[in-house]
C-alpha cells in the first residue's frame, strides 16, 4: 500500500511537469525537487571505520600466479587484434535509447549528479537526440566520462553486529544517465554473445532463472540417488564476490569474444579510475578509489 501511494505521488509530480507552461521555470524546478529523493540519515555507526573497510576492499595484496602472468600477456596481444564489430560498434540509435529509456524503473536512487530516472523519462522526446549525439561521441571516444566513474556507497546492513563493517553491502548508487548508456552496452553485449554461452550457465543470462537451476539439481538427485546410487554436488557462495572480480581475467574473457575495439575500449575504460565515497547525512565522505589489487596496466586500446 505504501509503495502503490508512493508511486502514485510521483505519478502525480510527473503530470505536473508536463502541464506547465513554458514560463513556469519557478514551478518546473520546485516540482523537479519535490522528485528528488529527500536527504535522509544513512549515516553508519562509524563512519571512519567503514570509510576505511570499504577503501580496502578487495585491496588485499597477492603475489600474480603464472597462469594469471600469462593471462595479462595474453590479453595485451588480443587487444592489438581487436576490430570493428558491426554488432557492439555501430552507431546508437534513437530507437535504441528510447527501448532502454522505457525500461528504466521509477523510485530510484539518484547518483551524484541528482538526476532520476523520471526526469530523463519526462523529458525523452526533448533530449533523446542530444543523448544520441553524447553517446556516440563517448563509444567512438573509447573514454568512459570520469563523471560517470564516481558513485556514492550507502550501507545495507546484512545480519549480525550493526558495529561490523562487514555485516553490511555497499549499494552502489551510480548516475541514471550512465546506467542508461550502460544498458545499451549490455543489450548489444547480450545479443553479441547469446550463441556462445554455454547452456548450463543461468545467472545473468536473458530468459533464465533460478527455477531452472532447482530442476535441473532436483532431477539429477532423483536420477542418481537410488537405488543406492551416489551423487556429489558442490556448493560455492564466494565472500564479496563482485567486490573482488580480477580485472584482467573478466577483460580477457571479453576479449576473447571478439567484440569491437571501441566497445572494449569503453568497457575497459568504465572499470578503470572507478572512484566511491560513503553518502552521509552531511554529504559524502573523503573520495577513494576502488582498483582491486593485482588488476593489471591501464594501456590504452588503438
């Protein structure tokens, strides 16, 4: 119920905004902040201690392994042979923003440049050729906006002591306009690579699920576990997972797809420089960088 009166809130501000007069700038931007998400106390329990926890994580210094030494060098040499992908490298449609502009969900957090999902959605047919022209010059650049390379963190307390950083997840809350641009990325990457994932593989793939997974382990426990018939399964729930991805080793395994050279270029530049803060109730705290340890060189793609 509060969630239906609080879409219906929004809705209304929305409609709002398209009935103004083109003179009403006072209105538009006093209707434009009563969108915005009100600054509420996020704060953590210690701020210093959790500033420091989320600095470091994944920075925990290692030593290269000969496979993952080889893997950069490997790299290196499938950047060089990159080429001109007509599937991730062609030119962003108007048509293709507007698909993923109709996907984008209200009530959202905004990212440091405070601008939501419903005001792009409010304001498409006013800014989608601008978008076009921004986009294409970001993916012919191969440079991801260092803007866009800034978020805040806000901690989701977990379970246990409320006093114990690692008790909480980091929600990363990332610009609107650059997950947009993102999932343009991530729709031609889908398409690009659907005929050359592996089948048995369900997570993050379109038109999967959990359910999937579940039948397919119920059916192989019903199978091999009688009559008197053994069935090992393994199973894997890696600490901060995606806080601790290896660089390299997630660029190799794009690479080794052949996709375009600019689209490479803008997925290796997004995860490069990739700078956080902690949002508090009084700002954001000092800004730190998040280069996972080991991660590798930076060479530009040409």
């Amino acid at each position: 119920m509060k969630r239906r009166e609080h879409r219906k809130y929004f809705n209304s501000l929305l409609s709002q905004i398209d009935s103004l007069d083109g003179d009403s700038s006072r209105d538009f931007w006093r209707t434009i902040d009563n969108l915005k998400e009100k600054n509420t106390n996020c704060d953590p329990p210690n701020i210093p201690a959790f500033l420091e926890h989320f600095r470091n994580l994944g920075k925990d210094p290692f030593n290269l392994t000969a496979s993952q030494k080889s893997t950069i060098a490997e790299l290196e040499q499938l950047e060089i042979n990159l080429r001109t992908n007509e599937t991730t490298d062609s030119p962003i449609s108007i048509k293709e923003i507007r698909v993923e502009m109709n996907k984008l969900k209200h009530n959202k957090s905004a990212g440091p440049d405070q601008v939501i999902n419903e005001i792009l959605k409010a304001s498409s047919d006013a800014i989608l050729p601008a978008l076009a022209t921004l986009f294409n010059a970001i993916l012919n650049s191969g440079i991801y906006p260092s803007g866009w390379n800034f978020a805040f963190i806000r901690q989701l307390h977990k379970k246990g002591n409320k006093l114990d950083p690692n008790n909480y997840r980091g929600i990363t809350l990332s610009s609107c306009l650059a997950k947009l641009f993102n999932s343009i990325l991530n729709t031609r990457l889908g398409e690009y690579v659907k005929d050359k994932q592996n089948i048995y593989k369900f997570g993050f793939r379109q038109g999967t699920r959990t359910s999937d997974s579940l039948f397919v382990l119920r059916t192989l426990v019903k199978k091999y576990t009688r009559p008197k018939n053994k069935l090992v399964a393994c199973f894997v729930d890696f600490q901060k997972a995606f806080d601790t991805v290896w660089r390299p080793g997630l660029l190799y395994k794009l690479a080794k797809t052949q996709v375009g050279a600019k689209f490479y270029s803008i997925i290796k530049s997004m995860y490069s420089n990739t700078e956080c803060a902690l949002l508090t109730s009084q700002g954001y705290t000092d800004v730190f960088k998040t280069e996972i340890a080991g991660s590798g060189s930076n060479k530009e793609i040409h």
